[in-house]
C-alpha cells in the first residue's frame, strides 16, 4: 500500500466494476481508511455510475481504479477525463488495466502505449509505468467473461499518472522583461548624411546636364489617335454589328444613338397639324387616336401596336 503514498488525513477514490471481487474490494477498502485515518475519507464509486456522480472537481487527493485484486477494468476516454477531473492538483491516480501486447487490429484492449497516450490525453502529466505482470488464472477467466476477449497475449498493467498544478481554466500572468525603447533618435554621421542630400544649389551645378522632358516626346507622339484604331478588332465584326458584353471602345454607346435615331425617323407625321390638340380634332386615320395631347414639337413615341391598329 505504501507504493500508493497514501497519508493520513487525504481523501481517496477507489473505482471498482462488476468484475471485481467483493471480498477483495472491501479488504481494500479497510486498509485505506487505516491509512487515511479519521480526518481523511474513502469513497467507493462504480465505474458505470462515475461520470453521473455529483463530485465536484478537485475532490481527491488519490484516485486508484482496477486496483482491486483480480480485477480487470478497462477506462474509456470519459472516465480518464473524469478521474482526472476529480483530482486535486499535483494529485495522483494509480490504475490496473489487462494490456495487448501483439499487433490486433481492432481490439477492445488498448496496447501499453495507447494507454499512456490516453492518460496524457485527459489531461495527467509525468504518466510512467510502475509494473507489468502476467494475468492470473482468475483474471485470465475475469476476462473472458466479462471483456468477451480472448487472448493469449494479455500482460497487466499497472501505470501512474499526476495532475498539473494548476485547475483547468485557471490563468496566470507572464512576467516579460521588455526593455524600454529609447525616446531619442539615432546619431547620424555627418559624412553620411552629406553623401545622400540633394539640395537646390547642386541642381543648378554646370556640370550636371538636366534633360528637358518636351524634349522626350517626337511629333508622332503628341497626334490624337483615331477612336477607330482603338476599337478592338472582335467589336462589329460579321454582318450584324454587335457590341461585346462590357464594351468599353463605345460601339455600345454608338449603337444606341443610332437605334433611337431610327425610331424618332420612323414616327409618323402629322398631315393637317393638328395632331397635337387630341382626338376631337384628330382625323379618323391619325395614329395618335385614343392618345392624350400633346405640346408642339413634343416627341411623342408610338409602340408598333399602334401603328399596326392604325
């Protein structure tokens, strides 16, 4: 017992499941509260009631599962997480496990490695291997009827893993050591400074020959260019001219202006001149019947319904 460094006055967790002998259970049990004395305590928890017990976190100073001689628990990934919730910080947990140690795939029992990943995984630290042993014939049989698993190749295990210091969600604050920028600016050296400055009296230096930017630009150049030549070459091709989705040379815009050039020229026009006052002093062929009067010089666009009704 003492390789589970148990002391007087701390709280204990023993879990236990239905393949744990009774006898040995409660054997267990009194050795601990020896241990632990008036001011400390044992709670028994069963392995299937663990994640609906009412413990708050930190609640353990050592939690000990499948301990229990010939016992054959395995721990799922929840109640690893569990136990190591319950644990206080820097608390311990001390476990049995019956472990595979040929390569099956797909077996229920974990491999001595995935086991220590798992209680890495829940959250324990420092998590090492305190002993390996052969199963017994009780637990070979504790197995087979409880695990329904059978194998040759089964060894126990018994690993350790500690709590960090520390509660999940706690926080801390870092200590940097940032030195305080300096307010004042660099020294610069005088000849550097002279080398990279240009002032307005070496512009007007003799020796230095300026280029005058007219001077880059040739007649050619300064020509207006023909709104043709910059039409792209797919704009208007074929025999019907269509402008391209997005047109941006303005044959779009040109198209337009010559479509409503063509309705104002395609509107009748009036033969007596009275058109524009409304139907009482329309004729009875005048296109503009049924439409409301207009002003003098008013466009006035007929759909083709009209027209054709005319």
């Amino acid at each position: 017992m003492a390789d589970f460094g148990i002391s007087a006055g701390q709280f204990v967790a023993v879990i236990w499941d239905k393949s744990s002998p009774v006898e040995a259970l409660k054997d267990l049990v009194d050795k601990l509260q020896a241990l632990t004395g008036d001011e400390g305590r044992v709670s028994v928890e069963n392995i299937n009631q663990l994640l609906q017990s009412a413990h708050k976190e930190s609640s353990f100073d050592i939690v000990l599962s499948g301990i229990i001689p010939g016992s054959t628990t395995l721990h799922s990934a929840d109640i690893l997480a569990e136990m190591a919730r319950i644990l206080r910080p820097g608390g311990c947990l001390f476990l049995k496990e019956p472990v595979e140690t040929a390569v099956v795939n797909n077996s229920k029992v974990k491999t001595a490695s995935k086991l220590c990943s798992a209680l890495t995984l829940s959250g324990l630290v420092e998590v090492k291997e305190l002993q390996r042993e052969s199963l017994s014939p009780e637990e070979i049989q504790s197995v087979r009827e409880h695990l329904g698993y059978h194998s040759d190749s089964l060894l126990s295990l018994q690993i350790t893993g500690k709590k960090p210091n520390f509660e999940v969600g706690s926080s801390s604050q870092l200590k940097l050591s940032i030195a305080k920028k300096s307010s004042g600016k660099p020294a610069v050296d005088p000849a550097a400074a002279k080398l990279w400055t240009l002032s307005a009296n070496d512009m007007e230096d003799e020796s230095v020959d300026l280029i005058d930017s007219d001077e880059l630009l040739d007649a050619e150049d300064l020509k207006k260019p023909d709104p043709a030549s910059l039409r792209a070459p797919s704009c208007g091709e074929g025999k019907k001219r269509k402008a391209c989705k997005n047109c941006t040379c303005g044959l779009a815009e040109e198209l337009e202006k010559e479509k409503s050039r063509d309705q104002i020229s395609s509107q009748p026009k009036s033969a007596c001149g009275n058109c524009y006052l409304g139907d009482a002093f329309r004729c009875a062929s005048c296109p503009y019947l049924g439409m409301p009067a207009f002003k003098p010089g008013e466009k006035v666009l007929l759909s083709d319904s009209n027209l054709h009704d005319a």
